[in-house]
C-alpha cells in the first residue's frame, strides 16, 4: 500500500474528505519526523513507538572485492510494534465467505 492507497482507505473508512485526510497524513509525517531529529520518543499505546538508535562505527566487506571498509556510526530511526499490533498481524487473515450457489440442472423438453 502506497500513500494515495493509505489515504483512499482512511477516507473510506472515516468519511472525511480525500485532502483533509491528506493533509493530516502529511502532518503526522511531519510532527514524527521533527521529534525523531530532537532525538524524542514517540509512543502510539497499542500501535507501536517510533524512536532513534546508534549505530557504533564498525568495519564491514565491499561484497563485490572483499575489501574491508570502514562503516561510520550513525542514527537510526526505528519502529518497534505493539503489543495490539503484534496481536492483530499474527492472526490468520480472516477468508471471505463464499456464497454457495446451487446449479440448476436444465433438462430439455422434447
């Protein structure tokens, strides 16, 4: 699912207009971007926090020379789910029911 898809289905799902529901997405995106630079936490209770992490310098492989290299430290931004989500994505989707049809035999009439 892309943005334009996230935004269809909020906007189905809650009825608001297409650019209202667009113009939150981007402010969220924006709100939890901006908190992750000031290196802050931000925590969704059920959903899942986003937060930075280190990364410490340390040496890696060129795959393509098997030259060793120098990986500088740096900041990562993460995503560690909750416990709700965690829940709902290990549940087996649930399958649409199919309606039965019955086939009604022809018999032809002489």
């Amino acid at each position: 699912m892309n943005k334009g898809e996230l935004v269809e289905a909020i906007v189905k799902e809650t009825g608001v207009e297409k650019k209202d529901v667009d113009s939150v997405l981007k402010s969220f995106t924006k709100t939890i971007t901006e908190q992750l630079v000031k290196r802050d936490r931000i925590q969704l209770i059920g959903f899942g926090t986003f937060e930075t992490r280190e990364r410490a310098a340390r040496s890696g492989r060129n795959p393509q020379t098997g030259e060793v290299i120098q990986i500088a430290a740096s900041i990562a931004p993460v995503f560690k789910a909750g416990k709700a989500l965690k829940a709902a994505v290990a549940k087996p989707p649930e399958k649409e029911k199919k309606k039965k049809t019955t086939a009604k035999k022809t018999t032809k009439k002489k």
